[in-house]
C-alpha cells in the first residue's frame, strides 16, 4: 500500500492547491526565502504518500524527461529564469549538492506552480507526483548531514507549566487551568517551539499566577536560609533567592542577576514588608523571567562549526522536559554540575531511571495523548448523546486512560514498540472492562488485564480510539482507515474533490444495501475509487467495533462484514488478522513513523529532510534492540539534534 | 541550509509599517474624531470604536445578496435579522481579498480576513499571516489610549495540528488577528475569564500595583540582557515577550487613573456590568448545565458580545474581533430549527436544496446575534448619538460558497455610523473583485489610524460616507454572478 501510487484527478488537486502564490505586498525576496523554510515540512506532511527512503534511479526515469519536456526552455540555457538553472544538474550526486533548489522544484510540481498558468500544459498529475517523489527520496539520500535544525527558545507549555511549579514548589493546583490553550506546531505537537507565544494576556495570567502559587508554598520549599545567627537578613535573603533563581532557571546563576533581584527585596524590605513577604517579591519576578518560562539555550558566537554540542545543563532540560515535561531533579543538576551527564553510559542510565520515576507518566500523556488524538478526546468525539446515553464522561475519561496506562506501560516496562499494534494485553478498569464484555476486572483503579480475544489489544481496539475515528451515530470505515494511515502509518490520503455524494448519517439499511454496499458503490466512481481503495478496507477490518469501540456482530440485524483486502493483496477478516497483517506487512512504515513523531516531540519542532539520517539511526537501533521502547527514547535521545544546537551564522548576529 | 535568508524581522515589519503610513506617532494618538475635523472640543466627543466579527465557513450563496442597490434595496433572505438596522447597516457587494485567491480551502482565506496577504503554507514551523491584522495595526497606533490596545474573543477552542488535508497547522484557523506577521493574538474564549479581566481584576490596593510594576521592570531587564546572549529566531521570542511586558504595564497605568474610574463609576454601565457579571456567574458555574450548553451555544456567544459590548461602551479599549468559530468549525448547529448537522459539512451542500436550506438557516443564525449586539449599541447613548452611532461593526467571512471555497464577493457588511463619517442604509455594489482592503483602509482612517495603503488596497472604498452614492446597479451584479456560477 505503502508504494501504491496516488492517482488524482486534475480538478481534485486543482481544488486542493488552487493558484500560483502571488507575490503580494510582501516582495519576490521573502517569497524565495520563506519557501525555503517551508517546503520541508511540507514533504513531511503533503499530499505524497511518503513512502521510505527510495535509492536508485528515480532520477532518469521521472526527473531529467519531465525536466527536459517542461522546464529547462525557461530554467536552463544561457540566460536561466530566476537564476534558476535546471539544466546544471546532469545526476542524483548534483542535485543532492543543492537541496534547497530541489525542494523548491517540488514545491512547483506538488503545488503546480510551474509552469506558470497560462502557458502551455505542465506535466499531468500523475508525472508531477512521480517526479517529486524520486527527488525527495534523492534528498533523503544525503548522507552526512550536520544540521541539527532550529531550536528557539520554547515558552513552557501548560503542562510544563504546572509540571514545574509543582517540582520547583511543591504546588500542584493546576495555576495554567486558566491561560490560554497552546497550539499545536510541526509534528502536531503543542511544544513545538515557534508556535508557543507570550500575549499580553498570558503575561497578566503569569504575573497574577506567580504572586498565587508563592502564597500556596510552603516557605521551607523556597527559603534556604533565614537571618539569625551569624546570617543577616540581606544575607539570608541573598541565599534564599539564589538557590531558587537557579533551580528555577535550571542553570548557575550569576551575581549580577541575584543583584537584580536583590533589588525587589530590599523595596519590600525598606517599606516594611517581613523577611518572608520581601523574599517573595524577588520570587514572583523570578517566576515571571523569560529565563523561568523559556527554555533557554545560550548562542556561542565563538564556535567555528555550523552546530555545537549543547552543555549539560541544557542536555539536562531537554531530557527532563522530553521525559518528564518538568524541570530536572537533584541527580540531573548534580550531574550536570560535575559534567558527567553528557557521557553516554551515565546518558543511558539516567534515561533508564528517569522512564522508571512516574513523572515519565508526563510523556505517555503528551506524547500518545497528541499523537493518538485521544487526550483531546472530549473536544474531538462527536457521539450523539440521544442514541449513545451510554457515553458518560467518566466511561470517556476511562478511554483515554486505558491508552495512556497503555503506552505508558510500553515505555516504563521496556516492552516492544510493536504492541501499539498488537498485543494480548490491555489497561482496564472494571467500567471499561465491561463494556468490552471481559470479565473479572473489579474496582475504579487500572491494572493490566490479559486477553484470550486478540482482536482487542494495541491502539486498534482502543475504545478511545475507535469512539474518535466515528460519526455521531455511525461507524466510519472511511475515518477509520484514514487515521490508520495518517496517524499509524503516516501516509495520509489527499483529499476529497470537492463534489463527492456525502453517504447517510447512520447506518440503517436503505434501498435494501447495507452501509458498506453503499460505500462500496461509491468506490466505483473513478474519482473516489483510488484513494478509497486504501482508506477502506482498514476500516472495514474494524467494524466489528460500534461507535463506542464496543463488539458487535451485527449491523442493522445483517451479519458484519469484516473482510477487506489491502491494495497490496493481503486479505483478511476482523480486527485481530488484519492488526497481524499491520504488525507484519505494515511494520517499516509505522516504526519510521513512530521514530519520526518521537524525535519531533523531542526537539519540540518539526521533523525536516536534514534530520533523515538522524531517523535512520534511530530506526536501526531501534531493530538492533527488538523494538523496545526503552531503546528508542534512549537512541532519540543519543541522536545528534538532540545533542547539538545549530550555530548562527555570522551574519545573523547583531 | 544555512539562514541566510531570513524572514522579514518584527522590527523590520515596524519600520515598514511606519514608513508607509508616514505619520508621527503624535499624530495618530489623535483622537479620531480630531482626525475628521469635527467643530468643537474635539476630545469631548466619543471615540470612534472598530469591531470585527468572523464566521467561518460562508453562507448560502444565492440568498445572501439584497436586491436592489443605493438607499433602494431589499434585505435578502439571510439578512433578514438585520431589518431592523436597515438604516445603520451597510451592505458591501463584490469585495474580495485578492491574497485569498490561492491556497487551501479554509486556513488561507480566514487567518488572512484581516491582514489581506497569502499566508504561509507550514505545518507549524514558519507560520507567517505575511502581514498585520488591521484591528493590530490600529492598536499599535491608538491602542495606547486605552487600558487595553484590543480584545480578542471567541467561542471555540483552539484547534491544533496539522491539517495534513492540505498541509497547514490549524493554528492558523484560530486566528484572525496578528500583531505581527509571525505572532498570532491568543483569543478568550471563556467568558468569565474575559469578564473577570476586563472588570475584575483591578489589582485591589495600590501597593499591589507598585509591586506588578515592580516586578514588570525587573523581568524586562532579564529580557534585554537574555536578549543579548541569543541568536536571530530567539531576540524575536524575546521582543514579543517585551512588548507583552509593556502591555501589561500600560494597563496598570490605566486601571490607577482617574479616567478609567470615570468610566467606571458611571451608574449605568455598572448596573450592566454587574448584571453581565451575575450572568457570567450563572454560566461559569452550572455544570449540570454543560451537556444542555453544548448543544445550543447561544449563550456563549451572547455573553461573549455582551463582554464585546461593554469593553467598548467603557472605553477599556477600541478595538475588539470576536471569531463566531475556528475555520472548518463543524459545530452542531441542530439546536435550530430546521438544522441536522454539522457547520462545515452542511456548508459542503453539493447544491442539494435542502442543505442549502439548513445551510441558510446556520447563517441566519449569526445575522441574529449580531444583530442583537446592534441592538445593545443602539441603546446606548453617548455624546449626542448612541454607542452604534460612534462605532463601525464589521461583520463577515472570508469565504462566500462554502461548497465551493469561493474566495470572490465575499458576504460583508458594515454596521454603524463611525461617529458620523459613515452614511449607512445601503446596499453599495462595486466593481469586481473590488479590494477589501479598500474597506479597512476607509475603516483604520476612521478609527484614526491612517494609511495610504493597505495589502492589496487600490485606495479607500468609494462612496461609503456620500448618502448620494449608489453603487452600480444591481442588474449587473446578478449578471456577473451568473457567470461566476456558470
């Protein structure tokens, strides 16, 4: 499936990407530079099927005859358009010299751009697909890379948030309960870095949040020493204030900075206020610095290389926040202090500690909670509440926490990353293990629960996930199988053109076909039939989940079809043969994948061409230690972004 | 790989900004009914407020559009909520945001509303609107008048991901305003938060404020030195916190003066707010009622115009936008009569009468609230008029046919009077494919915040404050819309 090509229609691409970009107020210049910046992600995530890195010769049989066919009349020859000269590269060794050219000449094919409208007909669609997807299995191939990517300060999350009050404080009231929701970036991950901002309402909501948080600690947590004895105040104050500065900055101090902060004391000092109160004041500032609410990696204007390795201290952050999504604790900063942390047998044994501690619950939650789309799942299901009563919040908040214990577990337990597909176990309580009809699950609490029924174990027969990927009062094959591809598999449909026949509401049987016949009929028109052919036999494999992810063996009193056959020939029936099929046939696809959204949760950004050897280590590590989880957080975690930090080029310096 | 070619800077944005609109600073703190020239005591007569209300997803293309054109027209079917602000409404026909035309269906058009640029395709990483919102742009210039330079509001949350349909974060659809063209202007959407910051958060003693204060101008020192010792990317992080940081500064200043309590104490915009506040209350804290809610967001949206509304009326600030919905919103709308299903999917009606049907009623709907919040404005007096006489409302979205994600004719209309400067009772039919930046550079004049050009703009919208104007004639506009369909 995975090497099935997308066969779209003219208009149905037309209706996705519509016109050339018009260069606007803005200016030709910034035009060429943003499309630097955005076209990887847009190979991540575009309408290709992305398909593993492909090596050979793509490059002669769909590149050099397109090419010579459409563009090099303008894009070669003496005077090249835009300066942009296609005829230069003569193979795949050359273009690889240039990247940021051929991302842009993908970026004209997918977006058909070129050649410009109004001129003779481009290459059709089905050349236009082929063509960038050999060059950027070409770009794929670039061996070597040393570009550990962008990394901006990231503004903590909501969760950091209170993860870090709570560890700094010993307060845990939910203070970001009332900021505003984070959005989601590259990756689909809300920690992504540059789309994390600081409005001036969230600035009111830090300032009061500080001032309310201090009020709830406990002073012992924040007062390391008080005047008395051979101590001053100012002395006492000077302590104070510097042990929290640098737990709360995770890095040393400097005296110029607990100078400032000195300041706020002695203005609450001098009007009065108690030693405690005074203290305080310089705290809240703390708690309202860029250097408290940023992660903060500092520029080093004096290395030569295009990346440098980042310090321990900041190694420190990025494992405790990837981790943890919290500050590092006592054994991380003391080994960040002695240097040590960055050696990687103590790297790897801290990792090991780390996924042990139930902070590292933190990370199922964010991480599987976004990836799945089940830890929005109270936002996103749209049951229809009249003809499932059923779907209570508390039956809703125990579907998410059976995949959240779940991978969870897959981490903390070191188990194979291939149970996300398929497994014989599962997390219940005796709620949700009654409405799995398993018995002998007692009691609110979850605990692991072994199955004798494999068509439930791994995401697929999640209650959460089956309830997310349904209408309000029917099943859907169709959403079904395109979260499969799209989260599982990371191959997403383009999609739909824009005048398809929508299908009923519900799945009662009409006109004497039941629901699948009639989404079967639909796939016979030609311009559905392509897509749909992937989408929905996955879909199918599953409906013997209702919307609820509950068994069923009948739909509208006829006998569930469950068969489907993959447009890479395997055939099945039911869930549990077509998990085996996922796990077995599909298994490349979702571990790439699986490798790809980790190291982007990681990095807080996007995953882009020039982290594809990254991935490719991480991948082959990953098989070298039977998939267990525990290997793969440690190889993201041995991986060169995840170490390094691009270096500014001069010119970018003030 | 290298960064060489970077974005155009926040700073370099302001420059830009201010080299084009040419003015001292001075100036455009005018009051904005100086800047028209009125007689009198200029700083007597009430401000001109600027309100932008979004609703995603289009309307019923056939039954948007009055018949008629000039001071002789009839309502259409999806207007009809607005006939009694006939007189204070005008209906703008075949305006267009040109940077919209190309793109997805949804995220192009709607985070681009207001700023009239292409947005950027990403997935996250280099989001970029391309330009300032127009509400931004005028609260950069007077929003430093009031306790607030602007108030963003909606009702539903932010959507986050990918939409990888078509390859942009959802981000995007959340947002209609920018303050600059990488940075977009989180939105409240909880009502009781809005309220409380709006007219209870007052820092109770002035100790409490001396030490906000205290505190702001420490952690902007922090800022500035940490500024120094971080690349390109990060300063930009760090100017927006400052400029956040300012903000709130502003604000306290704001809250401390006397000018804020006049509008305050006034008797009765108190008895209002209270009564908003016991509304708030009831809302906020009745979560029985939560399951009943989500099925008709009526409420929600009243409260939230309502805090729109007085947030106006006491001058905590000039400028508000309010977002009915994110795009691609596929709220349920089957608490209407009439209506079984979806936003987004009805408004995908495949020319099926009988969607295009629920699909009118959706949108009806949104007529209906803004319509009540007109009432409200009417009914307030200020100065010689009301707030609505010294207010333009502009209400519309950035799509026409949702079936067709058709970017031309976009359904607008502009509410209000503008302190005289606008001659309402119309419905003004333009050339095709007229700019809407024409419009805001005719609205951000009005607010006094002046420019000769805005995006796309051609020049101001003709004929918007001339009674006598009368646009082309209405034949010709069902002529070209017949060949738009064709």
């Amino acid at each position: 499936m995975e090497n099935q090509r997308i066969d779209l229609d003219p208009p149905h691409l037309a209706f996705c990407l519509s016109n050339p970009p018009r260069p606007g107020a803005i200016g030709l210049m910034m035009m060429r530079s943003q499309m630097i910046r955005w076209i990887p992600a847009l190979i991540v995530v575009g309408c290709l099927a992305v398909s593993p890195p492909a090596r050979g010769d793509g490059f002669d049989l769909n590149v050099r005859p397109l090419l010579q066919k459409h563009c090099l009349n303008c894009h070669g020859g003496e005077k090249p358009r835009g300066g942009i000269d296609l005829a230069q590269f003569e193979d795949e060794e050359a273009l690889r010299e240039d990247p940021e050219t051929w991302l842009m000449v993908i970026d004209a094919l997918v977006e058909r751009t070129m050649p410009p409208p109004g001129r003779r007909a481009g290459p059709n669609e089905d050349d236009r697909q082929r063509a960038a997807t050999s060059i950027k299995a070409v770009l794929d191939a670039i061996e070597g890379v040393d570009d550990p990517g962008p990394s901006v300060i990231q503004r903590l999350t909501r969760r950091q948030y209170n993860n870090t009050i709570r560890d700094l404080l010993g307060v845990d009231s939910d203070p970001a309960r009332n900021f505003p929701a984070d959005g989601g970036g590259g990756g689909g991950f809300d920690n992504n870095a540059s789309t994390l901002f600081i409005p001036p309402i969230l600035m009111e909501k830090y300032l009061a949040a500080a001032g309310e948080v201090l009020d709830q600690a406990d002073p012992d947590r924040f007062l390391v020493a008080r005047p008395g004895g051979d101590l001053t105040a100012e002395e006492a104050a000077r302590a104070s204030i510097a042990a929290f500065a640098r737990r709360a900055f995770r890095r040393p101090v400097g005296d110029e900075e607990v100078d400032r902060l000195m300041r706020l004391y002695r203005l609450a000092d001098d009007r009065g206020d108690d030693f405690e109160e005074a203290v305080r004041l310089a705290l809240r500032a703390v708690l309202v610095s860029p250097n408290f609410l940023y992660l903060v990696e500092q520029d080093r204007p004096e290395a030569d290389d295009r990346s440098y390795r980042i310090s321990d201290h900041e190694l420190a952050c990025r494992l405790s926040y990837f981790l943890w999504a919290s500050m590092p604790d006592d054994e991380l900063f003391a080994l960040a202090e002695s240097g040590t942390l960055s050696d990687p047998e103590v790297l790897d044994a801290q990792v090991r500690r780390m996924l042990d501690d139930p902070k590292a619950r933190a990370m199922a939650e964010d991480f599987a909670g976004q990836w799945l789309r089940v830890g929005n799942l109270e936002d996103l299901a749209d049951v229809d509440r009249r003809m499932f009563p059923e779907f209570t919040d508390t039956l809703r908040e125990a579907m998410v926490e059976e995949s959240i214990a779940y991978v969870h577990a897959i981490f903390r337990d070191d188990r194979s990353v291939l149970e996300l597909i398929d497994s014989d176990y599962t997390y219940l309580n005796e709620m949700l293990a009654e409405h799995y009809g398993i018995d002998g699950v007692e009691g609110p609490e979850f605990r692991r629960v072994a199955l004798e029924d494999r068509n439930r174990g791994g995401v697929l027969g999640m209650a959460s996930v089956l309830t997310l990927t349904s209408y309000p009062r029917r099943t859907s094959p169709v959403l079904r199988g395109k979260w499969v591809l799209e989260e599982l598999l990371s191959t997403p449909p383009p999609p739909p053109p824009p005048m398809v026949r929508a299908l009923p509401a519900d799945d009662r049987i009409r006109d004497g076909l039941t629901f699948r016949q009639r989404l079967e009929q639909h796939r016979e028109d030609p311009n559905c039939a392509s897509c749909h052919a992937r989408l929905d036999p996955l879909g199918f494999g599953l409906e013997n989940f209702d919307v609820l992810g509950r068994w069923r063996e009948e739909i509208s009193e006829e006998p569930v079809d469950a068969s489907g056959i993959l447009t890479t020939g395997e055939e099945f029936t039911g869930p549990a043969a077509l998990k085996a099929i996922l796990a077995e046939t599909k298994r490349d696809l979702f571990v790439r994948n699986l490798s790809e959204r980790m190291l982007s949760y990681a990095l807080c950004r996007g995953v882009e061409y020039y982290d594809t050897p990254a991935v490719n280590r991480v991948i082959e590590d990953l098989e070298a230690e039977d998939y267990r989880g525990a290997a793969l957080i440690a190889a993201v975690v041995r991986s060169f972004p995840f170490q390094h930090r691009r270096n500014e080029t001069p010119e970018d310096r003030p | 790989m290298s960064r060489k070619n970077h974005p155009i800077s926040r700073r370099t944005v302001l420059r830009g900004v201010g080299a084009m609109v040419g003015l001292p600073l001075l100036d455009a703190m005018t009051p904005a009914a100086r800047a028209f020239g009125v007689d009198g005591n200029a700083d007597d007569r009430p401000p001109v407020r600027m309100a932008c209300l979004f609703w995603p997803n289009g309307c019923n293309p056939h039954t948007w559009t009055p018949e008629g054109h000039g001071r002789d027209f009839t309502l259409s079917p999806i207007l009809q909520p607005m006939a009694r602000h006939r007189d204070e409404i005008l209906v703008l026909t075949h305006l267009s945001n040109q940077g919209t035309f190309t793109g997805d269906g949804h995220y192009v058009k709607d985070a681009a509303w207001l700023t009239g640029t292409t947005i950027h395709r990403t997935t996250g990483a280099d989001l970029n609107s391309g330009g300032i919102s127009i509400d931004q742009l005028a609260a950069q210039r007077i929003g430093l008048l009031t306790p607030l330079p602007s108030l963003e509001l909606g009702v539903e949350p932010v959507t986050t991901g990918v939409d990888t349909n078509v390859g942009y974060t959802r981000l995007y659809g959340s947002h209609i305003s920018w303050s600059t063209p990488t940075t977009p202007v989180a939105r409240e959407i909880n009502p009781r938060l809005a309220f409380d910051r709006l007219f209870r958060s007052e820092a109770g003693s002035r100790g409490a404020q001396d030490d906000d204060r205290s505190v702001l101008d420490l952690v902007a020192e922090d800022a500035k030195a940490l500024r120094d010792r971080v690349g390109h990317e990060d300063r930009r992080k760090l100017d927006e916190y400052l400029d956040s940081v300012r903000a709130v500064e502003t604000r306290i200043a704001f809250e401390a003066s006397d000018r804020r309590a006049r509008y305050r104490d006034d008797p009765e915009a108190r008895a209002d707010i209270e009564a908003l506040g016991g509304r708030v209350d009831t809302y906020s804290h009745d979560p029985g009622r939560v399951r009943e809610r989500s099925m008709d967001h009526s409420e929600h949206v009243a409260l939230m115009l309502e805090i729109l509304l007085l947030a106006l009326r006491t001058d905590s600030t000039r400028i508000a936008t309010f977002m009915f919905g994110n795009s691609v919103s596929n709220k349920n709308f089957s608490f209407l009569d009439g209506v079984s299903g979806g936003h987004h999917q009805l408004s995908h009606h495949e020319n099926d009468e009988a969607k295009l049907a629920e699909y009118q009623v959706i949108t009806t709907w949104h007529m209906e609230q803004c319509a009540r919040l007109l009432d409200r404005m009417r009914e307030i007096p200020e100065g010689e008029g009301t707030l609505l006489d010294n207010s333009m409302v502009l209400i519309g979205s950035a799509l026409r046919d949702g079936n067709r994600h058709d970017p031309h004719n976009l359904p607008t209309v502009l509410a209000g009077r503008a302190g005289g400067t606008l001659s309402p009772g119309r419905h003004l039919i333009y050339g095709p494919d007229t700019p809407l930046c024409n419009l805001y550079v005719s609205m951000l004049d009005r607010v006094g915040a002046p420019v000769p050009r805005f995006a796309d703009s051609t020049g101001p919208l003709e004929g918007l404050d001339n009674p006598e104007y009368q646009g082309r004639p209405y034949e010709e506009s069902q002529r070209r819309g017949r060949r738009e369909r064709s």
